[in-house]
C-alpha cells in the first residue's frame, strides 16, 4: 500500500483537519462527534440539508456543504457510516426553524444510523424528514435484497434540493423535490481497479489487468459481473444502455449526464466517457442539457467511473443552474 | 441448572430468580469479553459475506460499554463488581431502564455500520421494558428480552430465514418465554434460549442472504455463516453464562467463553 498518510487509524481525523483548515471561514468542523457545517448555520427561515456517508468517498459529502447545497455533512470512518450522535447534533445545530432534510444512500448501516438520528431528534420535537437515494441499476430491486444502492443521483439531489431550499421552499415541498430527483435518475459503475482502505492496507478484492467489474459499488462491493477489459466506447455502451433501458429514458427526453470518477481515473479519461456517452445518447434521441464530469462521488483509489442520468424538466434544469458555493462544486456564486 | 431454593445469599445483588442491576452488568461484561475474544473469528465470517469489520466494530463497542460500567460503578457501591458486595443499606438498588439504555446509546454512538443501530436498539428497547424496576422475573426477563429482539426486526426489517441476527435472536426469545413460562428460573431459561440461538446460527449456513450488504451477493452468499446471528448467539451465550454465574453461591471469576469446538 502506497498512500500520503500517516497512520491508517488517524486517516479521517487528519483528513477533517485539513478540511477546518483549507476551508476556515466556509465551513466548520465540529469533532466529537464528527460533523462538517456551512460557516453561517443556522441559517433562519431555511429547510436545513443533512447527509453523510462513509469517508473515502469525497468530495461527497463535506465537500458538499455550503450556500446552495448542504448545511452540515457526517462524516463516518472510511466506508463505515457515520453514528447517530453525530446526525443528531447536526440536525439540532443547522435547523433553521424551518425543519431538516435528511438525504441518505440506500446502504444498509446508513438507512438504519440516519433512521435511527430521526427518531432521536423527532423525540426532541425537531422536524425531520429523509428520503433514501437508490439510483444504482446494477443491483436487482426486489423485496429481498437490500435494494439499489445510492450512487451519482446523491450528488445531483443534494445540488438541485439545496437550491430548492435557498429559496425558501417547506420541508415537504424539498423533500418531495428529493424524491423527484431519485425516481429519474438512473447510475451503473465499472472498476478497472480495486481499492485499498488504508486500515486493511490491501485491496478489496483482486481484479486482473485485462479484466473490469461491472456494476461495481462505491465500496468495492461485487457488481454485475467480472468481464475481459473493453474499450472506452463499449464500456459507455454496456453502462448507458443498463441505465437508459431502466428507467426507461426515451428519444426526446432532455437529460443532465453524469459523468463520475471513482478516484483513480483521470479527467482526460473521464471526457472519453463523455464524448462516448454523448455519442450513444444522440444516437438514441435523447439530449443532454446540462452535464457535469468530474470525481465527485469517489471510491478511494480505485479507478473506473459511472454515468448517471437524470431526466430534467423546466424546475429541475432552473434549480440545477441556481447559485452554489461549496468546495466541491461551484458555479454562479 | 435449578434454582435450589435459598441458595441466593441475602447480601447477593442477583438472587437466583431475580436479575437486577449487578446481573445485567455482569452480562454486558461477558459480552464483552466473548467479543473481544472472537473479534477475529466475527470479523473472518464477515468478510466471506459482507465487509470485513463486524468483530472489529463490535469489540470497539463493548469496550466503551464496559468502560462506562465502570465510570458509573466508580461512582456509587452499587454497581462495584459484577456479582460481589451489592447495595448498602445507604443506596437503593438501581433501576434497570437506565443501565440498559446506557448500554444501548454506547452501542449506537461506537459500533457504526448496521451492527450499532441493531445492538444498540436492542438494549434500547430491553431498558424502556425493563423501565424504573430494579429486578426482573423470568417472565419479565424474557418480555425485556423480547422487547429487544421486536426492537431489532423493527429496525432491520427483517425477518426468520433472511440470514441475519435474527436468525439466532428470535427463536431464542421464544424459548426464554417459553421456558420462563415453564416456571424456569432466568438462568435455566436463558441457559435454554442459548442453546436454541445456536442452533439458529447454524441454520443461517445455507441461507442466501436477503438483507444487509451480504444480500448484494445473491447466491455467493450460501455456504456462510451468518457473522451477525453468531454475535447474536454470543450475546444469549454470555447472557446464560452471567446469570449461572450470578446465581452460584461463588462464581467462577473470568471464566473463558465456549472453546473453538462449540458452534462457531
């Protein structure tokens, strides 16, 4: 294991002291328990954004936490999801007096810790309302799995319902506007790599040069299948098709693409995705209007990317383009 | 074993057909030591089906549970050792909810991952049925018990045969009713409930998973046991174990848990 670190176990408390430092003045990060906030929370008047996840995944979440976006992000240890202390006193620091949105991923510790944070601060009368992210077409949606997992559609619904939320919308109406966003959107993953987590100190699973995994998790979790390494046009045709065909996105729909790095990917490797996807999505009818490529979602170092797309009516393009002043996205502020 | 009436000394904080404050504790640090004894078994059948940290994070949990026994106890002679001295004429015995949600908070705020919330909510839900009483029946026991265990399918969502812990917790909390019913004192019947939580171990082998990370792999999951209903049988385990131990007129001290060769 290569890594710029010092001690494995010492990994997330340094990394948020980076952040309290690189970001003073924008962010505040509160330690025992671990939570990263906006500087200027509570922000009076205004549905108050939470979420959290497992650490190894940044800029998502506290990277995320800023006007426009999210009021607070809990970090957990690396791949683990955080506590519900932690929720908590989020939740109680950031509510506006207008109510709190908790936006979680479909993985089984995150859905029952931030549950868990809710019923917490409910007992103490604070309004609290969650919607469960689960955009990931590559695990089968049945009653007898866990369900889908929450991918790239995270990144898009924290952007588009911290804009609802500057604008002063009620708890139901962002919350709604939560699940909006998760019901058109669609995301599927491939991993070139495995990834290292720094306190196992190897990687996840052992994957072949000539091989990719597809249908991968944000964790290393196995996806749909193990197959011979192909190019960049067949990987976009394999993961856009998945994705198109599910939700189903159909020719004359208008969609914001996602193209994501998993953190060992370069963004030169990224815009071929991209240009690939563009390609495939033309040739089907359906237009991107608004796109965003980058490693927003990441997976430590493993290499690989996923493609999300979301289908955008008027609202949803509007709230996309409003205002947002976080250190991991930044436009218009 | 039977409950030889008289058997329980007057001074004992744990008579035999009662289990109070000094039980409990003594339950929670057998968990604890079964933990951290098994940590690397737990964490070995994890990473077969799931992620690699449940004897991990569960040890790092019942550490702190312990440590804030142990604060509180510094604090008053009642909760000093678990089975020994017990509460002078000056202290009230202590009630059981508090202890009990003390375990279940510890849980939620260390564990992480799904194991925190589903422990965690257990003691939480066996403290609000236990509530301000300073000892339980075997009846009562075995309702707190329940209490728990309805706590943990609430929380999971899951049910008999999804390959979880409540392969291991339910039937076990059956037959702590049942026996408790039998008229069985709390250490023959959770001695009982023990026994049948293995068993429902065991039976988790050929599951294929339905909840929790270990249900992405689908069929790739058959084959393992389950690590969560293993922790779960440990808890029934070292429940049985506290209570023998309470109920004995000298308890063996630092007793090792069941050897490899037991059902693990």
């Amino acid at each position: 294991m290569k890594k710029l670190i010092n001690r494995p176990d010492d990994v997330v408390r340094e990394e948020l002291a980076g952040v309290a430092l690189a970001h003073a003045g924008r962010l505040v990060v509160h330690t025992d328990p671990h939570w990263i906030a906006r500087a200027d929370a509570p922000v009076a008047g205004k549905v108050a954004l939470v979420s959290g996840g497992g650490s190894g995944h940044e800029p998502m979440h506290g990277g995320f936490v800023g006007p426009g976006m999210l009021d607070a992000a809990c970090p957990g240890e690396v791949f683990t999801s955080p506590t519900p202390d932690q929720m908590l006193a989020a939740t109680r620091a950031v509510d506006g007096g207008a109510g709190v949105l908790h936006i979680v991923k479909n993985y089984t510790g995150d859905v029952m810790n931030f549950e868990m944070a809710a019923d917490l601060a409910r007992d103490e009368g604070l309004q609290v309302e969650q919607v469960v992210i689960a955009d990931d077409v590559a695990v089968e949606d049945s009653l007898y799995t866990a369900g889908r997992r929450g991918v790239g559609a995270t990144v898009l619904a924290e952007k588009i319902c911290g804009a609802a939320a500057e604008e002063g919308r009620p708890l139901a109406a962002v919350a709604g506007l939560c699940r909006t966003v998760d019901e058109r959107s669609r995301s599927m993953g491939v991993a070139l790599t495995s990834c290292t987590v720094p306190a196992a100190g190897r990687p996840t699973f052992e994957l072949g040069e000539d091989e990719m995994e597809v249908g991968i998790g944000i964790h290393g979790e196995p996806g749909r299948e193990r197959r011979p390494l192909a190019s960049a046009t067949e990987i976009v045709e394999t993961l856009a098709t998945a994705v198109v065909a599910d939700l189903p996105f159909r020719a004359g729909d208008e969609v914001l693409a996602f193209v994501n790095g998993m953190g060992a990917t370069p963004l030169m490797e990224l815009y071929v995705v991209y240009a690939a996807l563009h390609r495939f999505l033309e040739e089907s009818g359906i237009a991107i209007t608004r796109s965003l490529v980058g490693s927003y979602m990441t997976s430590l170092d493993m290499a690989g990317c996923s493609v999300t797309l979301l289908r955008l009516d008027d609202e949803l393009t509007r709230l996309w383009d409003a205002p947002v002043d976080t250190p991991g996205l930044r436009w218009g502020a | 074993m039977s409950a030889a009436p008289g058997a329980a000394g007057p001074a004992s904080g744990a008579a035999r057909d009662l289990v109070d404050a000094a039980a409990v504790a003594a339950w929670l640090r057998a968990y604890a030591a079964a933990v951290a004894e098994r940590r690397d078994e737990l964490t070995e059948l994890d990473a077969a089906i799931g992620d690699a940290d449940h004897g991990v994070n569960m040890d790092r949990g019942m550490r702190a549970v312990v440590a804030r026994l142990a604060a509180a106890g510094g604090e008053g002679p009642a909760q000093e050792g678990p089975h020994g001295g017990g509460p002078d004429e000056a202290a009230t015995p202590p009630p059981l909810g508090p202890l009990l949600k003390t375990a279940g908070m510890t849980l939620v705020s260390t564990v992480g991952g799904a194991a925190g919330p589903l422990y965690g909510t257990f003691f939480l839900e066996m403290g609000k049925a236990a509530g301000e009483r300073t000892a339980l029946t075997a009846t009562e026991w075995a309702e707190a018990v329940a209490a728990g265990v309805a706590g943990v399918q609430m929380r999971g969502r899951a049910e008999t045969g999804d390959k979880t812990m409540v392969d291991a917790l339910l039937p076990a909390a059956v037959a702590l009713g049942a026996a408790a019913a039998r008229g069985s004192a709390p250490a023959a019947a959770t001695r009982e409930a023990a026994r049948v939580a293995a068993e429902g171990m065991r039976a988790t082998i050929p599951l294929v998973a339905r909840k929790g990370r270990a249900s992405y792999l689908g069929q790739r999951s058959a084959g393992h046991q389950d690590p969560g209903a293993t922790s779960s049988w440990l808890l029934l385990e070292a429940a049985a174990r506290a209570l023998e131990a309470c109920g004995a007129a000298h308890a063996p001290q630092d007793e090792p848990m069941p050897a490899a060769d037991d059902p693990v």
